[in-house]
C-alpha cells in the first residue's frame, strides 16, 4: 500500500487510540477507544499538532481484530513509535 511519504516500520506492538472529529472538524485521539498495531507494521507520520500524542496513517490490516485494508489515522505517544 502507498503511503505517499516516509514510511516506517515497528518492531513491536503498539497501543494506539482511533480518531474523533472534534472542534473546528479537526481529528483528535479518542482517549476512550483502544486499538493494537502489529509488530513489522508500516506507518507513516502525519504533520498534525495539537495533542501530546503523534499522528499515524496505518493500513487498518495492520491493526489487531480490524478487518478490511483501509488507510486509518491513528494516534500513539510518541516514545512508543520505534523503527528498525
């Protein structure tokens, strides 16, 4: 799948928070639902500010119990996107 930009890879299991359309039709992390990326993942960074928690664009097969293979925005903290 295309990412259109730098794409990394995870070399572990990463908790993330799926997107909410919040103020202004801006996407926030929704603290409130939980999903996993899989180890060996590719993610790409997105240019968005205005939470402590870094934006990601993954294919939704790579995260745990997803199905279909759509590109989602998800959020993690920062420390926690390592690369090989």
């Amino acid at each position: 799948m295309y990412y259109g930009g730098f794409v990394s890879i995870t070399n572990n299991g990463i908790k993330a928070y799926r997107s909410i359309l919040g103020h202004n039709n801006f996407y926030y992390p929704d603290t409130n639902d939980i999903v996993f990326l899989r180890p060996g993942s590719k993610y790409e960074r997105m240019p968005w500010v205005g939470s402590n928690m870094e934006a990601i664009n993954v294919s939704s097969r790579d995260l745990i119990n997803e199905i279909g293979n759509k590109n989602v925005i998800i959020w993690v903290e920062p420390d926690k996107l390592k690369t090989i």
